[in-house]
C-alpha cells in the first residue's frame, strides 16, 4: 500500500536529547530530539514550517499538543504514550499513522 500526504506546517513534539551512538547521526549526540528533527525536515523540505515543542506528551497536554492537527505520526517508543496518541486521534476523529 502507498500513502502520500503533503503537509506544509508540522509541529513535533519530544523530550530529550539523543545519547546512543549508533541509533542516529554521530552529529546528533547530545542534541535536543527537537532541534535534530526540525533540521532534517527542514533539509528534505525547505518551504515546510516545522513547530518544534520541547515536551514530554502526558495525558495533561497530549490533546491540547493535537488540537489543530489533521493527524498524528507516532514515533514514540513508549507504548503507554503510542496509547494515548490513539485514543487522542480516536477522540478527534483524525488518522493516527505509526512510525516508530
């Protein structure tokens, strides 16, 4: 199956900084999850808006985070959070698309 969806505006939202080599870019260590993943969608698509939000998603903020999206692409690696990201998207009637 193929899936193509054009987005100009993504807002992302993570927690942390990478630490494990190997799993990401050498040049990445030590950087906010945030800021690493705004540049490289930033270089793939130079006219996308990327709105980078620092957070850790909770069941407090997760469906404000959503509020205006079309859709969520989860790439978490938490399956409690993967959860909530559906029931969210299940409440807001919009697609939910794992990616993680």
């Amino acid at each position: 199956m193929y899936f193509s969806w054009e987005a100009s505006h993504i807002s992302l939202a993570a927690y942390g900084y990478y630490r494990t080599p190997g799993l990401h870019f050498d040049r990445d260590i030590g950087r906010k999850k945030t800021a690493s993943a705004q540049e490289k969608l930033e270089e793939i698509n130079p006219d996308i808006t990327v709105n980078a939000i620092d957070v850790r998603i909770d069941t407090a903020n997760a469906a404000h985070l959503v509020r205006n999206a079309d859709g969520i692409v989860d790439a978490m690696d938490n399956y409690p959070i993967r959860y909530l990201l559906n029931d969210v998207a299940i409440k807001k009637g919009i697609p939910l698309f794992h990616g993680g």
